[in-house]
C-alpha cells in the first residue's frame, strides 16, 4: 500500500493521511496520464480537477448536480453527500452483521474486501 499526504478538511495546518492499495494507485495512475488528453489543464495540481480552471471538483456539488438532472427522482434534494456516507455506513454494517451470522466470520476477518 502507498501513503498519500493531503490538507485536511479544514486546511488548518492538520495533514490528511490516505492509505490507497494497489488497484486505487493504478485507477489514480490512469486518472493523471490522461489528463491532457481529456483538457484539464496542466497546471491544475488536482487528483480530481476541473477541466475549465485550476480549482478541484467539489463532490457534493456535483452529487447534487447529478441528483436534479436525472428524471424519475422524487426528491432530489434528499440526495446528498451526509445522507449517502450514512447510508454506505449503514449498509456496510448490516454486510458485517449478515456475514457474522451467517457463520462467515473466519471470511471477513481474512478478507480485506466486503464487496
């Protein structure tokens, strides 16, 4: 695995420490050689970068953008980054919960993967 150093949310001098396995280093890898390729200027020093300026993508935005732009949602506004980290938090607890009583303990605790 490969540590990355990012500013914290709050940019207050408190470092960020990201732990990335292989197959997201490669994803990330792919992500920066196509960076020309695609117009993201070469000066933006973004992972996830704008292709019209040098500020990164705000993924709540974005999420939101998403949300109002696809038909058949009824409430768009419930779609939100706070909302989707707690539902991926709760899913994942009851996966665990599953695996565990289903007597699959041995197969979580030795996997590092859950889905």
């Amino acid at each position: 695995m490969d540590m990355v150093v990012s500013a914290g949310k709050s940019r207050k001098n408190v470092n960020a420490y990201i732990l990335l396995p292989p197959d997201s280093q490669q994803a990330i890898d792919a992500l920066i050689e196509k960076r020309e390729t695609v117009g993201i200027p070469s000066t933006n020093p973004f992972v996830f970068a704008r292709m019209s300026s040098d500020t990164p993508l705000c993924g709540h935005t974005e999420l939101k953008q998403i949300a109002h732009s696809c038909s058949g949602i009824q409430f768009p506004e419930r779609i939100t980054s706070g909302n989707l980290r707690k539902y991926i938090a709760t899913v994942s607890q009851v996966r665990i919960l599953l695996f565990v009583t289903l007597g699959q303990c041995v197969y979580v605790h030795s996997c590092c993967c859950l889905w």
